[in-house]
C-alpha cells in the first residue's frame, strides 16, 4: 500500500502508460492519415498488411528499424546525432503537463489523468515547443546540405514568426479563464458548450481559435505551411541527409507536436474533457449511440456479399464496436472513460482537421507566408486580445 | 547530507557564471561568440537577483530578472543586426579586425 | 534532493558555460549556451521563480538564442581564426583574481551558511506576484522597456535594410 | 460671463487663419478674421449688457499659471468699466479697421498671413486689456509688441521695413526692461502681482516706494506709448501696412501705456513726483512732436507725429490728476486718428502708393468720400467745437491749468500746431491743384464704410460718450472748474492754426517756401526731426556698437574667454596625445581594462572595509 501511495511509483506508472498509449496513437495516427487522405482522394488506402492495413504501422517500424543507417562523411557529427532527439524528446515532453480527464479512482488509489500539474502549464508548453525549433534548424545546419540548411533556415524563421500569433491567440481564452494551470483551466470550462471557452463570454474566443489553429498548422510545419519540406524545392528539406530511425524521430516529432497542439485547443478552448451537454440531457449516452451506430453500419456493409474482401473484418469490426458500446454504459468505467472519450473525439477531431487540410491545400509561396503572418494574423491576434481583455476588465468588478 | 542548499553556492556558481562570460569576452575572436559571452554574464547576473529575491521574499529580484531578459531581447535583435551588417560590410566576423568606425 | 537537483544542475551549467568558452565554433557555443539557461531556468524553479524560469525558456532560450543561432546559419560562421595579440596574459590572472575574490567575500562576508534555499521556502515568484508588480510597481519601468523595444524593431529593420541597397 | 471667450475668438482666427489660411481662398480668409473679431466684440456688447449697472467689477478665474514659492500668479479676467471703454475701442475699432483691410489689403501678397497676425494682435491686446494682474498685462504687453513688430515688418522684403521693426522692438525693450523692473519692485514690495492686492496696499505704502514703481511704470509706458526720449521708433513703424498703423499705432497698442498709467492710478495718486515727470514728460512729447509735424511731407509721418503729440495729452490728463480726461481722449483720439489713418491710406490706396504730400493735392473732386470723412476728423483733432477731440482736448487742458498755468499754455500752443499741420496735410492733400502723375479712383465700398462709420464716430463721440462721467466712479474725483476762458483760448487756438494754414497753403501757396528760407536754421531743425534719431546714434548706438566690437569681441571674448578655451583645449590635446595610445579601438584590450578596473575595486572593497563585518 505504502508503494501504491508513493508519489514517485504513481507517477513513473502513469509515465508509463502515457507513453505507450502515446506511442502506438503516433504509429496508427499514420495510418490514419494515409487512410483519411486515400478516401478523400477516393481510393483504399494501405490494405495488404493486416485487415484494413491495420498492421501497417508495425511494418512500417520494422522497416525503418532494419534500413541502413547511413551517416553521411560530411555532416556535423555531434549536432547531426543530437538534432533528431532533440526534435523528439522536445515533442514528447509537452504532454506531461496535458490533462486527459478529472480525478478518478483506480481501486485504493486517487489521481488525476495528468502526469504533473504546474500552475504555469501554458506557459512549459510554450517554453517547450520553442525549443523544437532547434531540431529542425541544427538538422538543417548540421547536414551540411543546401537543401537541408534552406529547410532548416525556413522552419525556424516560420515557427519563430508564427509562435507570436499563436502565443497572443492562447493569451485571450487564459484572461477569461484566469489561470495558468491546464487543469484548472479546464475546470473553468465546465458546464457545457456554453461555458467552453470558444463560446464564453465576455467575448467568445472564436477569432482566437482560428488563429490558434492556423498558427498550429504552421507550426507543426503541416500544409499549407509545409515549406520548410517542400519536396518540388527542396528534396526533403531539413531531414533530407537523415534515414532509418532517425528520419522515423522526426516524422514522430510531428506527429506528436500534431498531438500536442490539438490537446492544446481542446484544453484551451474546447472544454478539455467536459461533455458539451449536462449528464441530464444524455450526455453519458453520446459513445454508446456512436459506437452503436458505427457497429451496425460496419455489420450492414460486412452482410453486403459485393464487399467480398471485408466479409470476415467488417463483421468483426461491428461486434468489437458493439461490445465497446456496451462498455460505455458499465457504470464501473464511465467516471473515467467518460472524459476521455469526450477529450479524444475533440482532439481527434481536430486531428482530423489537419488531415483533410493536408488532402485538399496547396502550398503557400514563403513570401506569402511571412506576410500572412506578420501583416495579416498579428496585427488581428493583437487586436482580439485587447477587446477580450477590455471586456473582461469591463465585465469583472 | 543537508536538505538544503546554502545561499552562497548560489551566488557562487553565478559568480562562477559570470567569469566564465568574462573570459569568453576576452579570449574569443569572433563577434558572435563574444556577444554570447555577455548574455552569459547577463545570466549569471540574474540568478544572483533572483537569489537575493528569495533571500528577501520579495519580487523585486524578478522582476528585475525580467526587465534584462526583455532588454537583453532588444539587444540581441539589434546587436544581431549590427553584426549583419559588419559581416556584409568587411567579410570578417574577427573582432579584431573591426577596430575603426569607418572602414 | 534540493542538494542533489542543485548539483546536478550547477555542474551542467558550469561545464556548458566552459564549453560556451572553449568551443571555436559558434554554433557548438550556442548551443552550450543554451544548455547554461535550460540548467539556469531548473535553478530557478529551486529558487521559487517560477515564471522567471518559464520566461527564461521562452525569451532566452526559445527566441534570443534561436536568433543567434539563425544568424550563425545565415552567415555561414565558421570556425574561428587565430589571429591578433592574445589577451591571456593580463586576462587570466586578472580573471582568476577577480573570480577569487568573489568567492571569497561571498562565502566569507555576505552570506553565511545558514542562509540556505528549500524548494517551496519561497513562493512569490508565480506569474500572478510578477503580473501585480509588474503593472503597480514597475509600471512605468514596463512602459519604458516596451518603447526601448520599439525603438530596437526600428532599428533592426534599419539596420536590416541598409544591406538591401 | 465667459470673459475667456473675448481673446479665444480671434486667437482661434490667427490659429485658423496661421495654419490652414494659405490653402484658403480670400473670402474665407476674410470671414475667419473678420468674424472672429466681429464675434468677439458682440460678446463684449453682450458682457456689458449681462453686466446690468456696472458698478461692480467682475474678475474670473480660469487657472494658477505660476505657483513657486510665494509667487502665486493666475490667469484672472478682470472686466470693470475702465475695462470696458478699452474693450469696446479695441473691439468695435479693431472690427472696423478689419473690414477696412479688406479693400486696402485686397492687392497686396500675403494676405492670410497679415489677418492672422492682425487676429493675433487682438487676442494679445485683449489679454492686455482684461488680465487682472501684471503678468497677465505683461502677456499681452508683450504680445502686441510681437505683433507690431510683424505687422511693421510685414513688407519684409523690403529692408526699411525690417528695420522699422527691429527698431520698433529694440527701443520697445527699453521701456519692458523699466515695466520689468517695476513689476520686480511691486512684488518685492506688495507680494503680490494681482491688481486689487497691489492697490489695495499701495495706499499705505511709502511715498518714494510708489514713486519709483511709478517712475518704472513710467518708463515702460514711454516705451509702448511712444513718449520722449522712446518716441522715435512710432513715425518709423509707418513702414507698416496703413490698417496696421490705424490699428496699432493710432487707435489701440500705443494707447496700452496710457491705460496701464490709468490702471495704476492708486500708485500715482500717492506719488505726486511721478505725476510731475509724467506731466513733463507728456507735454514736452506733445509740443516737440506738433513742431515735427509741421514741416513732414509724407502724410503718414504727419499723422505718426501727430499721434505722438496727442499721446503726449493724454499723458498731460494722466499726470494732471484726470485720468479721466486722459481715457477720454484715448478714446476721441481712436476714433478720428484711425480715420486719418484709413483716410490716408484710402489716399495712397487711390493713388496706388503714392505718399508724399508734394505730390497730391485738388482730391476733393476725384475722391469726395474719402475727402468728406477725413474733413470729420481734422475738424474733430483740430478742437472745432462741438465735435469729439474739442471736448476731450479741452478736459485735459482745464486738468492741465489747475495743475499748471505753464503746462497749459504749452498745451495750447500746441493745440494751434495741431489745427495747422493737420490743416496743412489736408490743404496740400485735397485742395489746389493735382501735382502727382497716378490715376486717382475712390476706394471701394469695405473702404469708405468703415470711414464713414469712423467719421460719425468723430463727429458726435465727443457727446455720445461721456467717458468722465461713465468713469466718474472709478477714478478719485476731480474738481472740473468751469472756466470757460480757458475753452475760448483754446478754441482760438484751433481757429488759428487752421486760419494760418489755409493763409500759408492755400491763399499764399509760396509763403510757407519763403518763411522756411527766412527761419532756415528753425526749420532745418524740425525738418530733420531735431536730430533725435542722429543725436541717439551717436550717443547710444555707435558707442555700444564699438564697445561691443573692441571691448567686448576683440577684448574679452577673443582675447580672454578664447585664449581660456583654447588653453584648456591644448593642454586637453597634449594630455589626450598620451592617453591615445590607450584607445586601441580593439574592444577586447578595453575589456580587460574594465576587468583590471573591477578587481581593482574589489580589493579597494576589502582593504577599505566595505564590507559588512
């Protein structure tokens, strides 16, 4: 018992199970979006490995793990080795500080679905994601490549100019929430859409959101702001000299920051893992009827004897679903299964955003992209800010 | 072992700190890496208010701390540029090399 | 621990601000530097600053260094050359005198042993303590660092354009 | 009663007029100036009537200017009915002569900028007018000297006229320089600058303390209302524009000595010395300016040192004891000397520029308005009886005979100088034959209504405003001894200088060649002003002009100040050449230098005992 109270031994197990869940979501995070991207571009997507491609990522890891890993002779060694890691552990930290869902109880123990709360969350998150920009420029510089420095030159300008916006955009819903914390944050949101803060008054933060998530989109070096690996102009950009699992540390650090920015959004502006409707109105009921939904609509089309290929998974799919369904009613799981049903549809949902952006954006020229910022999404970002501060000032005595 | 770390050693790894950007100052060459030295003098000095500031219980000592930061913000931004401008000017980053104003 | 974490730390810092010196190329000096403010900002939660430690990261670390880092980039800095008088010779002796004495008058006059830091024996350094001074005390010392700036984006552009000519 | 209102109007038009009047088109240049001085003197009428009987004064605060000390200066408007007659000649003759302006100005480059200073000559004259203590007065003394000095300079192409003004301001300095003096001594003396505080102690203060203030006061006012020996910059200042000199210099800055005199009248009540000197003074000014006048030939300079006498009476009334008198003729002489002034300038405007008396004459016909109004105004300077300047004329010289029989009869004299001088200029100007070789036209309509206007003025001011009576109240009383003697020798007097210049001018037309050959020396004298403006170069001008040169440049300043300079700077030099070789321009040696400095005090610390035991 006296383990089990420990802070130290909670905290490594809940380390620990942040990071495996973590990292499988960051391996079929890619899947998803292979897949996403294939059916908005009307084809199959990956369907060899695995039913429905399913175990895709694990080749994909395998593969990676058996290439060769190629140092190339010209490189700046020790920065060459540190960038990557840098690039990932930078990606990795932020979602210490991210809450996944209230104080619950796992038998004797009571804890939070947050590895450590600091009464200056947003602001580690901010401090940490700067410090990603040194990945991508010491990649860049270390690999002695043009192309690679010209990406490495881009990402940094690109992020240092876009964490201005972004910054402003997360410094409007903390003055209506009034904290830095992400978890009382959260808990100022409580109490439906209404009270969210991309719908609260004084000034709802919906201009912020945009900017916020555009700023994301920029700084996630996602499109249409992927310059800095625009493949027509410069290979691969910053990790074009790296190979194996070091290109594979990159393409994790993306995704997490993916992962990172999206929680951000739920947390500061879509209510974290508050459900958007009182328990009253049937809020505990949202996952059941879409798990439901989904198990039926995957049984239907496995019944369709056109679909020769799926007439074992899909069946399979539908029941798994049912059963999950089933799950959500089981009072036992509800208090925490509940919240982090709801904190990953909006996150996932938002994940989804970037997706369906990557499949239907063009690119920006880079031109076009320093000026959108400093001319256009400061200036507005700024101006935001200073209404929801005067209205909040005004509305609080 | 003691649970708590004496006030001094703080005042001394800063001091420490701050010879070390001294140094750098004076046995380096180029512009950029002396320029780094002083914001390292600049950080050994904020941990010293920052010390005092807990010494006292007071705020002050942060507040200062932030005022360099934001100053040494504005120098970098111009320093970086002056710097620029040398370097398109003479091709040399030697600090020696820049000793007159007119070139 | 609070012993430990300092140590920890105090070495980190120490060995990066040595390598900030002795490194002759200035991008492994930025680096090192880097590495000084990341132990720095660790101190400075130990010492109860918490925003300072988070602006620390962000200003220092995140934007100033990433500037420094930018421009060795832009300019393709190499390492540096040996050439021109030394100052060694009335450097260090001079350096180690000062460093001495320091010390000594740190340790000796100012402040005793029993002047020690625990983590939490300070905890007016949160972002509301600093807001509060910030726009009461220090406000105009605030409004006057915010038009110097101004003045340093004017003069940065400035400078910046000159070389578009 | 929103005094303010009276100087903000026309500020805003120099403020309007100054700044956008360049892109504005003539008649909004016009509408701004004018209106503004329009609306303020309708603000006045309005202030007078919301005033009821006028028996209390009214003083406003706006707000504490100057707080040092004990010195507590605020800006205070002060309206009693001293300040009434100033206002309303300020105002109602200023509006007039900006409607004037209109037509004579109507050619001329320059056009905003010359109503925008005239719209900043208004403000500063009603500040003047209305300031409740010194300072304020002082303002607005200043500020119409700033004024004079532009609007004298208006030409400024033209290097008389520049001249002029730097004349006009450098002797105007004298007389602050005494004004500033005074105020010093008020201060020193009362504590205070403020009107009613300094009246109201300086009944019980000592005589001689009262009389040098009054003596002080006495200087400043020579200097601004042209009185000996400061008088010599006024006939200069005719370089001016003609509305400036009706303006300015006829009708209302000049007039500002007389008024502060009048204001200041519990000072010189208690020092009879300085009613002396003043009285002295104004009647020496008025006898020596009428000879002047007699033998000047451009009708500008004739009416300048006809003005000059006249302020001299006015100055006879002041020192005579009837302040009364002496605001009552600032008033008549307002009226019929801006006629004189504008008629002249409807003259030269008719003649497009033409000045000199020799070159007029038998205008009658070709300009009848202008004739008929200026015809109102001689007979009203002249003393006929029962136009305006006979009863003014008439009150300071019954003052000037209780005070002394001597003053009296110089004054008389000089009456006869006036009726024959200003006969003379109207003689040459109007009747006989036409000597010059212009066109001669009438002026327009904005020209002769004003004139006409002025004219009436002239004609019935005299009995329309009973000034003694209306300011019976303010001034201590004094007794008017009914001697009607007096008034018949004075208005002989009159008769006789008109008599003689229509005898000299027109029936004789060579007698006046001939008299000035006969009397060459006499009138060589007069002619050239008695030498005043020689005698003063070489007596003040030349000599600080040549001690500044030798003593003060070649000696001092090159010799000694210089030689100290360089001194310094030379060894500066020699010192520097050595600590040169210390500036390397290499950053890193002045570090270390630094560094050595730091160590260096760090060891000073521990061996001195810097530090805390």
């Amino acid at each position: 018992m006296e383990l089990l109270d420990s802070f130290i031994f909670i905290t490594l197990i809940k380390a620990a199970v942040v990071l495996a869940v973590l990292l499988t979501t960051l391996a079929y995070l890619q899947w998803v979006e292979r897949k996403v991207i294939a059916h908005v571009q009307v084809r199959p997507g990956p369907y060899r490995v695995g039913p429905h491609g399913l175990l895709q990522p694990v080749a994909d890891i395998v593969k990676l793990l058996t290439k060769e890993d190629l140092l190339p002779p010209y490189v700046n060694k020790p920065l060459y080795l540190l960038a990557p890691f840098l690039a990932i552990s930078m990606a990795l930290l932020s979602i210490s500080v991210i809450p996944f869902g209230p104080e619950i109880k796992v038998g004797p123990v009571t804890t939070w679905m947050q590895l450590t709360d600091l009464n200056i969350g947003v602001l580690f998150i901010l401090a940490v994601s700067s410090m990603g920009v040194y990945g991508i420029a010491l990649a860049g510089w270390a690999s002695n490549n043009k192309y690679a420095l010209i990406g490495g030159l881009r990402s940094s300008a690109q992020m240092i100019s876009y964490e201005l916006p972004m910054s402003l955009a997360i410094a409007a819903p903390l003055l209506i929430s009034n904290t830095l914390s992400l978890r009382e944050l959260v808990m100022s949101q409580a109490g439906g859409i209404f009270h969210w803060n991309i719908l609260h008054g004084p000034f709802p933060q919906i201009i912020s959101f945009i900017i916020f998530m555009i700023a994301a989109f920029a700084e996630t070096n996602r499109v249409p702001f992927d310059l800095p690996e625009a493949e027509n102009e410069l290979v691969a950009g910053f990790h074009t000299e790296y190979s194996s699992m070091k290109f594979a540390s990159f393409f994790m650090a993306e995704y997490a920051n993916m992962i990172t920015v999206s929680a951000m959004a739920t947390l500061l502006f879509l209510g974290g893992w508050m459900a958007p409707w009182p328990v009253a109105w049937g809020a505990n009921l949202v996952p059941t009827v879409i798990f439901a939904i989904a198990g039926v609509t995957a049984l239907y089309h496995g019944a369709n004897p056109a679909r020769k290929r799926d007439k074992l998974t899909l069946p399979v799919f539908g029941i798994i679903f049912l059963i999950i369904a089933g799950v959500f009613l089981l009072p036992i799981v509800q208090s925490w299964l509940l919240p982090l049903f709801w904190f990953a549809a909006k996150t996932g949902a938002i994940l989804f955003l970037f997706m369906w952006v990557r499949a239907t954006l063009p690119r920006f020229r880079y031109d076009q992209l320093m000026g959108f910022t400093w001319k256009f999404l400061f200036p507005v970002a700024m101006l935001n800010l200073l209404v929801t501060s005067f209205l909040v000032a005004w509305t609080t005595k | 072992m003691m649970n708590a770390v004496p006030i001094s050693w703080f005042l001394t790894l800063s001091a420490i700190l701050f010879a070390l950007g001294v140094a750098g100052f004076l046995f380096r060459r180029n512009i950029i890496t002396v320029f780094m030295s002083i914001e390292l003098m600049l950080n050994a000095v904020n941990l010293s208010f920052v010390t005092f500031s807990y010494q006292h219980k007071e705020v002050s000592g942060h507040l200062f701390t932030f005022f360099v930061m934001v100053v040494a913000a504005a120098e970098a931004a111009v320093g970086l540029a002056i710097i620029l401008t040398v370097f398109k000017g003479r091709s040399t980053l030697n600090i020696d090399d820049v000793n007159s104003m007119k070139h | 621990m609070d012993v430990i974490l300092f140590l920890i730390f105090a070495v980190v810092a120490v060995v990066c601000a040595i390598n900030v010196v002795v490194q002759t190329h200035p991008i492994s000096s930025a680096l090192s530097l880097v590495g000084v403010m990341g132990s720095l900002a660790v101190l400075y939660l130990l010492l109860g600053a918490e925003f300072i430690a988070a602006a620390q990261v962000i200003v220092y670390a995140g934007a100033i260094m990433v500037l420094f880092v930018f421009v060795i980039m832009l300019l393709n800095a190499g390492a540096e050359t040996k050439k021109g008088r030394s100052y060694l010779i009335p450097g260090a002796p001079l350096l180690i005198v000062f460093l001495g004495l320091m010390a000594y008058y740190v340790q000796r006059y100012l402040f005793p042993e029993s002047a020690v830091v625990r983590f939490g024996g300070f905890t007016g350094g949160g972002p509301k303590d600093i807001g509060n001074a910030l726009f009461t005390t220090y406000l105009l010392p605030f409004e006057v660092t915010s038009i110097l700036i101004l003045v340093a984006i004017i003069g940065a552009v400035v400078l910046a354009r000159k070389e578009i000519e | 009663m929103q005094l303010w209102l009276i100087p903000i109007l026309p500020l805003a038009g120099f403020l309007i007029n100054g700044i956008f009047g360049r892109r504005f088109s003539k008649s909004l240049v016009n509408t701004v100036a004018i209106g503004s001085v329009v609306l303020s003197f309708l603000w006045v009428l309005k202030t007078i009537f919301a005033m009821g009987d006028l028996n209390t004064s009214i003083e406003e605060h706006y707000f504490t200017w100057i707080q040092s000390g004990t010195i507590d200066i605020g800006c205070d408007f002060l309206v009693d009915r001293l300040t009434i007659v100033m206002l309303l000649v300020v105002t109602g003759i200023g509006s007039l002569i900006h409607v004037y302006s209109i037509g004579y100005m109507s050619h001329e480059g320059g056009y905003y900028r010359f109503f925008a200073y005239m719209n900043l000559f208004m403000f500063f004259m009603l500040v003047l007018v209305l300031g409740a203590n010194f300072l304020l007065l002082f303002v607005g003394w200043e500020g119409v000297g700033l004024c004079s000095y532009l609007l004298i300079g208006f030409y400024f192409d033209k290097k008389f006229a520049t001249d002029a003004g730097n004349k006009a301001f450098i002797v105007n300095r004298i007389g602050d320089f005494g004004f500033s003096l005074a105020m010093f001594y008020i201060f020193k003396n009362f504590g205070s600058l403020d009107f009613d505080k300094v009246f109201h102690q300086a009944a019980s203060a000592p005589e001689w303390v009262l009389t040098t203030i009054g003596l002080l006061l006495m200087v400043g006012a020579c200097g601004k209302s042209a009185q000996i020996p400061l008088y010599v910059w006024l006939p200069d200042a005719m370089a001016g524009p003609t509305p400036v000199s009706a303006l300015i210099h006829a009708a209302t800055m000049v007039t500002a000595g007389v008024y502060m005199t009048a204001r200041s009248w519990v000072i010189f009540t208690h020092a009879p010395g300085a009613m002396d000197v003043i009285a002295i003074v104004g009647i020496l000014t008025a006898f020596l300016a009428a000879t002047i006048g007699l033998a000047q030939n451009d009708i500008k300079k004739v009416f300048a040192y006809s003005t000059v006498s006249q302020l001299g009476y006015m100055f006879v009334g002041i020192g005579s004891g009837a302040f009364s008198a002496g605001i009552y003729h600032l008033v008549t002489h307002a009226f019929f000397k801006a006629l004189l002034f504008l008629g002249a300038g409807s003259v030269i405007h008719a003649l497009s520029g033409e000045q000199d008396l020799r070159n007029m004459g038998g205008l009658r016909k070709k300009i009848p308005i202008t004739f008929w109004t200026m015809v109102c105004a001689w007979v009203a300077i002249s003393g006929v009886p029962p136009f305006s300047g006979f009863f003014s004329k008439d009150a300071i010289l019954l003052a000037a005979y209780q005070h002394s029989p001597a003053i009296y009869w110089i004054g008389v004299v000089t009456a006869g100088m006036t009726a024959f001088y200003v006969s003379r200029a109207m003689f040459m100007t109007f009747f006989g034959s036409y000597r010059g070789k212009a066109h001669p036209h009438e002026s327009p309509a904005v020209m002769w209504v004003p004139l006409a206007v002025l004219a009436a003025l002239s004609l019935a001011g005299g009995w329309l405003f009973p000034i003694p009576a209306f300011l019976k109240a303010m001034f201590p009383a004094f007794e008017e001894a009914e001697n009607h003697m007096l008034m018949y020798i004075s208005v002989l007097a009159g008769f006789g200088g008109i008599g003689l210049a229509y005898l000299m001018y027109l029936r004789k037309p060579g007698m006046a060649d001939s008299l000035a050959q006969t009397f060459k020396a006499p009138y060589q004298l007069i002619y050239n002003k008695y030498f005043v403006d020689e005698i003063y170069s070489a007596t003040v001008v030349r000599p600080l002009i040549g001690g500044s040169r030798m003593v003060l440049w070649k000696g001092v300043d090159a010799g000694l100040i210089d030689g100290i300079v360089n001194g310094v700077g030379a060894r500066c030099r020699d010192v520097g050449s050595v600590l040169r070789l210390l500036q390397s321009g290499n950053i890193r040696s002045y570090a270390t230098w630094v560094l050595f400095g730091s160590v260096a005090l760090l060891v000073a610390m521990g061996l001195l005992g810097g530090l805390p035991r």
